[in-house]
C-alpha cells in the first residue's frame, strides 16, 4: 500500500471510497484490525464493515476509527455532477464488465476506480473517452497499492500516446 502522508488529500464521495482510505492509511502504519480497533474505542467487526464501505455505519465511530489512524475529515463542496438515476454506467458505456452490476447509482469516481482497479484496456479506453484523460487520471492515485498504480498507469499511458497519435495524423491531414 502506498503509504499516506499528512499533507495527502483524498477527495471521497462514497462509503466505500471512504473506507478504503481509512484501511490503506491503517495499514501503511502497520496495523491489524484487532489492533487499530480497540484503540479507536470500536469493535473489530465494525471497523471491518466500516472499511468495506457498509453504508450505515455510525458517523461517530467512524470519526473515532478516522482519528485514531490520524485522519480528518472535511467537507468541501462537490465538484461532482448529481448522481443520476440514469443508465449505469456500464450499460451506457457497454464495457465488457459490470462494474457497476450491484450499485447503478454508483458515483462517476468510484465507477472509474473500479475500472482502473481492473486493468481491462478496453473498458479503460470507454471510461477515459467518456470522461476525459484529466477525470481518470486523477483517480488514479486513489488506488493505494503501487502495483495496482503502475499497471492502470501503464495502460494509460498506451492510451494517451494513442490519443496523441491520433491528433497528429488528423493534424497532418
């Protein structure tokens, strides 16, 4: 995992988003469950499903979890569009995997990370088509293990070099 400094910023609009900060900051400090719980004043089972992303966890123990491991947490302003009710994504994109298959309300961020975390170069090309280079790039970082962070960003970077190329032959046309 990589590991997250003080002056990190993650930027998260879903439990699941969420959670999976808090499990790669506690393991970038070397903590178990079963140690990083009872210091937070929470039980194993509930920091668990709080990592997961269970949707009704308790805004106070998750605040306990989140400082016990040194984090804070902010509320900013969206720079999101409104999720919509609309076709997932998966199915307006057709990528070749569901990504969104149990949650079509899913957020256009965690939609993107699931993709990148899958390293499907096809679905990856329809996600970065759709969004935009800058949109998917920026998830990127959020993936937490470097090795998951070095494949996406090598298929990206194929991609982006497509892109570039692609631009220079209808320049020279």
């Amino acid at each position: 995992m990589m590991p997250i400094t003080s002056h990190a910023v993650a930027v998260v609009n879903s439990v699941e988003s969420l959670g999976f900060v808090a499990r790669a900051k506690r393991e970038s400090l070397g903590l178990g469950l079963r140690e990083a719980a009872p210091a937070a004043g929470v039980g194993t089972r509930f920091l668990s499903e709080f990592e997961r992303g269970k949707p009704t966890a308790e805004i106070g123990k998750v605040l306990a979890a989140l400082h016990a491991i040194g984090l804070d947490l902010a509320v900013v302003p969206s720079t999101q569009t409104e999720v919509s009710n609309e076709t997932p994504y998966s199915q307006r994109l057709k990528t070749e995997f569901p990504y969104d298959w149990s949650n079509s309300r899913m957020s256009s961020a965690l939609f993107i990370r699931k993709v990148l975390q899958a390293h499907r170069f096809n679905d990856m090309l329809k996600v970065v088509g759709h969004f935009g280079f800058d949109q998917v790039s920026r998830e990127l970082a959020t993936l937490g293990d470097p090795a998951k962070i070095e494949k996406a960003a090598d298929i990206l970077a194929r991609i982006y070099k497509g892109m570039l190329l692609a631009r220079a032959q209808d320049a020279a046309s």
